[in-house]
C-alpha cells in the first residue's frame, strides 16, 4: 500500500511541476494547486496507513499500542482548509489579471510592466550595483 501512495505522490508531483512551470497563468495556479495536493498526500503518508485502531485510549490503559497518530490528519485536513483559499485568491487574481491586460500567457504579460521612464517604478541603480563575478586564471570575467 505504502509502495502505490508513493508512486501516487511521485506522478502527482511531476504532473504539478510540469503545470507549475508552463506559459500560461492558469495552468500554473493549477498545478501550484496540485503540488499542494501531493504535500497533503505526503502528510498523509507519515500517519499509518491501513486499517489501525482509533486513536482513543480505552478505560483503564495508559497509552495506546498499534494506534493511528492523529497529527498528520489533523494537520493534512488545516493544510486542504489553507491550500483551497490559496487557490480561490490566486484563481481571482488571475482572473482580473486576464481581465485587465487580456492576455494570460506568462511571457506576454512583460508587457504589462511600467515603462522605464514611469515616475512610480524606481530607477535603474545603475552599473555601480552590478555582482562582481570572480576573475578567471585567464583574466576574463565568468558569468554564471
């Protein structure tokens, strides 16, 4: 079982990387949405899967044995609670960014940023402001 939810975890990443890191605005908010359900699983995962007793300490016991650990669930179902508001803010920015510029590709939307000269963007801080990037043993600079 735990072999199958980590294979499930591992397709559920790479499909919300691969949205995450696509063009257009919404398919990232979806799989940033997706990625949040991979870490879900993953707390999931770190409670005991299968059937176990409840996490209720019988009469007259002290502590439980062979019990479910009630954290990760509690802490998986905060972390749907957080992730769905996330994704209901992000998909309303985006659709007043859709709706302001027109456009939704992440590329275009450059064309959406104040012109250099605009008095509220800040200036250019200039050459002075740029890393120095170590010389190399043939005397010429190395850019990353």
């Amino acid at each position: 079982m735990i072999w199958l939810l980590a294979v499930t975890i591992g397709v559920t990443v790479a499909a919300g990387a691969y949205l995450a890191l696509s063009r257009d605005v919404f398919r990232c908010v979806l799989g940033l949405a997706i990625l949040g359900a991979a870490a879900n699983l993953v707390l999931f995962a770190a409670g005991r899967l299968g059937p176990v007793q409840p996490a209720v300490v019988p009469l007259g016991e002290e502590w439980l044995r062979g019990a479910a650990n009630p954290l990760p669930q509690a802490l998986v179902l905060t972390a749907i609670v957080i992730g769905f508001a996330l994704v209901c803010f992000s998909l309303a920015l985006v659709l007043r960014l859709i709706q302001r510029t027109g456009i939704d590709d992440a590329l275009d939307l450059r064309q959406a940023e104040p012109i250099p000269t605009d008095p509220v963007k800040p200036a250019f801080a200039g050459q002075g402001f740029d890393p120095a990037w170590p010389e190399a043993a043939s005397g010429k600079r190395e850019a990353p």
